[in-house]
C-alpha cells in the first residue's frame, strides 16, 4: 500500500497528495492496513517525520464522521498542523459539520480536539457548539492564546483574555451560555474567568441578574474553596439591591459554612471558609437568626472563636442579641487561655454597660466570671472594669461578686471585698496583685 510506504519514508506532503488521488472508498479501505502498521511501528522508535505522516493518514482514512471523531479522541495531542487542514477539507462542508457536532461534547479533551473543532465551524460556517464543554474549552483557548498555524482558523486579537473575548466572533454567543450554565469551573477556579465574565456582563454581552443568581445557586449547590468564594464575590461586587435579593441564598450558604466551622480544624482549614462568611456579608438581621450557631463557635479554636464573638458583639450593639446570649458568651470566652479573647470580651462588656446602665447589675455578674482566670493580668482587668460600673449596682450584685473572691487568689480576694464593700480606696489592693490592673484601653 502507497500510503504505508509513504509514512515509513516520513513523507507527510506525499501523504496529503496520496490521500486526495484516492476516493472515500479508497481512503476507507486503507484504515485498516495503517492500524496494523501503527502496531507494527509502536514496538520501535520512529522519527517525528513518521508519525506526522502517520497522523496524517490515518486522520484521512476515517471516512464516516463518528469514526474521525473516535480517533481525534483517542489520538488527541497530536500536533495541528497546515496538513490538518487540507486532510479535512478532502471531506464535504456537510461532513465537516457533522464533525463538529460529534466533536463539540468532548471538546475539553485536548486543545487538539477544540483547535480543529473551533476551525471547522469558522470553515463550514456552522454554529458554534452550544455544549458546556465547548464553552469552557473557547474559554480555556483564548486564556492560553495559543498561536495557530497557517490557515488553521480561529482565535481572537487582543493583549489579554478580555480583550480577546471583545475581539471574538463567538462571544455574543457563548459567553450568555456560560453565565446561563456556569457550573463549578467558570465560577470556580481560576478566578479569571469569572472576572472576565463578570465585565463582559457589564459590558451587555449577558444578563447582570442572571449571572448573580445563578453564582449563588451554583455555590449553594456545590460551594466553592472559601479563598475561590471571596474572590468571586469580590469581583461581582454585589448592590444593595442585589445583596436584598439573594438573601435566602446567603443565608443557606452561611448557615452550611457555620455548620462545618463547628467541626473546626487547622487555620489552613479554617482560614477560606472565614474568608467566605466575611464575604457574604450577612446583614445583622440575618446573623440574629444563627445566634445558636455562633455561640457553639465560641468553644473553638481561635480564629474561630474570634469570628464569633465579632459577630456576636456586633448584633449586641444592633440591640439583637438577648442578655442570655451575652451570658453564655462570657462563660464561653472568659476562662479562655487566650488573652485577645478575654480582654476583647472584657471590652464589649464595658461597651454594654455603657449603653444599657440599668443591666449593670447583670453584666458585673458575667464580667465575675473573669476573677477565675489563671492570668494575673486578665484578673487585674477585670478589677479596673468592676472598680469603674461597680458603684450603681445593687447589694445583690455586690453580695454576688464578693463570693467570688476566692477564686482570685492570694491578695485578690481582699482587693474584691474592699472594691465591692465599699470599704476603703483601690490603691492597697492593686498593689496586693502585684500591679496586675490594666486600664480598659489597651483591652483591644
């Protein structure tokens, strides 16, 4: 056979003349021959001439549409070539286009089998594909920009991808296909699709509403990375309008965030789904209905922890969250080891105190909880805080606080019953703790 012994000489233009002197009948009859010869060659090594010429034939050889897109699939990461072209073009416009349509389901395979789909459709005139995976592999092409050979059609000028997409025939067509059907990859990683998309959107190319309904739907389905969330919400940069109208879906998706934050885990592990809550950002009203959530975070690690008791302290201060819950924070937080978190709860009691005087009485009871921790400092702390509400409260309150100087320790209880006694000025006792008060101001 004349093709066989043109591809052991290596000689690709031989081959292409070969192929067009042959009818389809022709080229058919040989396929099987070149797939012997391919086992045959498989067992030595052979030039990059060869298998050229061998890529070639064969490709020319598939005469029925399913059976040439088989063997692109199969033997996808073949070089393209001006040869790919006219081997095509030895096959009807109907063919070609045929081609596409087996070909465009599987178009994410290789960049070999998008390349040769995309120039079909600019050369039979076709439409583009609308299947996801020919979206997204359009999408991933004009990322990469990779250069074309001669008279291989398609690609798009531009700097970068944005300008490339501006520049692209098919972008009136594909980029409303994928805000309409994102899926995990265009609003996922890399970001820079989503980005891209987000800016043609602005720029008319796809539905604004539809492309931030469908974002959330699509996290709330199948959430993203929590780095990959923020990022994205970042980008969209939602409006008051739009932050109102997809608050059933915020709410989902930081109810199921909170939710694995209570298995907690590393700061690695951690660290994105934080990232993620902040970026929903959750109005105060919407944080008030997951009261319970935050509370079971307090018993958690750190960074954790300190998200909590923000959001926490942030709903006291809205006039949402119930003198119990405040309660329970305390006896969470305040026999903490770490210093950040009781001296910030110590001052979002001072902050309470101050604007709800007339539950003084109740606030000094939870900030007696902190006369129990181990550190001299953090007791000293909560000394300055009684020593400035303590005066308005009651006896009871007094009568509470002082039972609690027991676990102050040597010197402190004697420090609690003349601050809580009224028996006498604060100088003694601060002494008796070794200088361990510490004014409200660098609670922070």
């Amino acid at each position: 056979m004349k093709l066989v012994e043109l591809v052991e000489a290596g000689d690709l233009a031989g081959v292409v003349r070969e192929l067009g002197a042959l009818s389809p009948e022709q080229r058919g009859a040989c396929a099987a021959g070149l797939k012997a010869h391919r086992e045959a060659i498989s067992r030595r090594a052979v030039t990059a001439e060869v298998k050229a010429a061998l890529f070639a034939a064969e490709l020319g050889c598939q005469v029925i549409p399913d059976a040439a897109a088989s063997w692109l699939l199969t033997y996808r990461y073949f070089k393209v070539g001006t040869w790919t072209v006219d081997v095509l073009d030895l096959q009807p416009v109907a063919w070609r286009a045929e081609l596409v349509a087996r070909l465009a389901e599987r178009a994410t395979a290789s960049d070999t089998v998008y390349t040769i789909t995309e120039h079909l459709v600019h050369d039979t005139g076709c439409p583009p594909p609308a299947s996801r995976k020919f979206v997204l592999a359009w999408l991933y092409n004009r990322a990469n920009n990779r250069e074309r050979p001669t008279r291989v059609r398609g690609g798009a000028p531009g700097a970068d991808l944005l300008e490339r997409l501006r520049a692209d025939p098919f972008t009136p067509t594909l980029v409303p296909l994928a805000v309409a059907r994102p899926g995990r990859v265009v609003f996922g990683r890399p970001g820079w699709l989503f980005e891209a998309l987000v800016a043609l959107t602005a720029e008319g190319f796809a539905d604004r509403a539809e492309l931030v309904g469908n974002l959330f739907r699509d996290m709330a389905g199948d959430p993203p990375g929590g780095a990959e969330a923020a990022a994205m919400l970042e980008a969209v940069a939602l409006t008051p309008a739009e932050h109102a109208r997809v608050a059933p879906a915020r709410a989902a998706l930081a109810a199921r965030l909170l939710g694995r934050l209570r298995d907690d885990g590393t700061r690695t592990e951690t660290a994105p789904l934080l990232a993620f809550l902040r970026a929903l950002r959750s109005t105060p009203a919407e944080n008030a209905l997951l009261v319970r959530d935050h509370l079971a975070l307090l018993d958690r690690s750190l960074p954790v922890a300190a998200h909590a008791q923000e959001v926490l302290a942030g709903l006291d201060e809205s006039g949402l969250l119930e003198p119990d819950a405040l309660t329970e924070a305390c006896e969470r937080l305040l026999l903490r080891p770490e210093r950040k978190l009781v001296r910030t709860q110590l001052a979002w009691l001072d902050r309470a105190i101050q604007r709800h005087p007339a539950r003084a009485d109740g606030l000094l009871t939870d900030l007696s909880i902190a006369f129990g921790h181990g550190d001299l400092g953090l007791r000293g702390c909560a000394l300055d805080l009684a020593e400035r509400h303590v005066a308005g409260t009651g006896e009871s309150v007094r009568g509470h606080v002082r039972r609690t100087e027991g676990r102050l320790g040597a010197g402190g209880g004697g420090l609690a019953s003349e601050l809580l006694g009224g028996q006498g000025e604060l100088g003694g006792g601060r002494r008796g703790l070794g200088g361990a008060g510490r004014d409200l101001g660098g609670m922070e």
